[in-house]
C-alpha cells in the first residue's frame, strides 16, 4: 500500500500518479502486431488484422495504430471517466507517455493530426471530443476535415457490426 501523503492526496507530485495506480498501468512493448499495434508473442500481423486483410471487402484503411498502454481494468477505468464521464483533465495525466509513444512510432517530420470525429449529436451530447482531446497531448496541428454520420452508439455494436459498417462520414 502506497504510503498517503497530502502532496499525493492533492496529486502535486510530479507524475501526477498515485503508485498504485501507475504499477497497474501496463506499457505495450515489443512484440507487437505491425498494423494494429496489439501485444503478442512476435511481430507477425495478429488474428484479427490477418482476418480483416481476408475480407473481400478489405481496405487498407488501417495502416498503423499504435496504443500506449493494454487495456486493462484499470485503463477501463479510466477511460469510462474519460469519455463517458466527462473527466477530461485525465488526458494530462498521459501526456509524456502519449507523447514518446507517437515519437517512437511515427518517424514524420511534420505531422498534421486527423482525429475521428464524432456526429454533431454526439458532440452535443458528450460536450466534447474525445479524439481531439488526445491528439492535443501531442503539441502538433490538428485539422478536422471529416464530419461523422449520426448513427447508434460504437459502444453498443458488437464487433462484426463496427466492422461491417459502411458510410460513416461525409465530406
């Protein structure tokens, strides 16, 4: 058990982490899958990106994902506050390991930041967007070209669903 501090309670130490919470967070490292970025046993494409590229409607739309941490309860957690809850100061807490994870990943002298939109509804209804909010821990432009289809909430589709999906923007 972490010993309690005032200066840990009012998070003013300098990783903004209680360590408890910091030793559950789990960095993806090497190896991992090329396209989606996945922890696995080798560097090979995983299941799931092979099954996708054996569609006969496959699209190269996916070139490169790369996520910092494995999505565990803990990241669970965080991201239900996150997006769902409206906690958005969360984000800040991640800046310098967003932020080596994309140089690392992305040899792009001067990047120019897409982030997924959300329909106007959505926008409406969260007050904010999530994607945006991330793209901003890395300091680079962000452009927003795409406007996003209303249509039922990702969260609640299976995944054959999110993947069949056609038409989700407009230009």
């Amino acid at each position: 058990m972490p010993a309690f501090t005032w200066k840990s309670f009012l998070l003013l130490n300098d990783d903004r982490l209680c360590v408890a919470c910091k030793n559950h967070l789990v960095k993806i490292d090497r190896p991992i899958c090329p396209t989606c970025g996945r922890a696995q046993s080798n560097d090979q494409l995983c299941q799931d990106c092979n099954s996708w590229n054996e569609r006969s409607d496959s699209t190269k739309v996916l070139v490169k994902n790369r996520s910092v941490y494995t999505y565990n309860d803990l990241m669970k957690d965080v991201l239900a506050r996150f997006k769902f809850r409206g906690d958005t100061a969360l984000a800040e807490l991640f800046k310098k390991d967003v932020q080596a994870a994309f140089k690392h990943s992305f040899c792009i002298k001067d990047p120019l930041l897409i982030p997924i939109p959300l329909s106007h509804e959505r926008l409406k209804e969260r007050g904010f967007n999530q994607s945006v909010i991330i793209a901003s821990l890395l300091d680079k432009p962000i452009l927003q070209p795409l406007v996003k289809i209303h249509q039922s909430k990702q969260s609640k589709k299976k995944k054959n669903e999110r993947l069949d999906q056609k038409g989700l923007f407009q230009n």
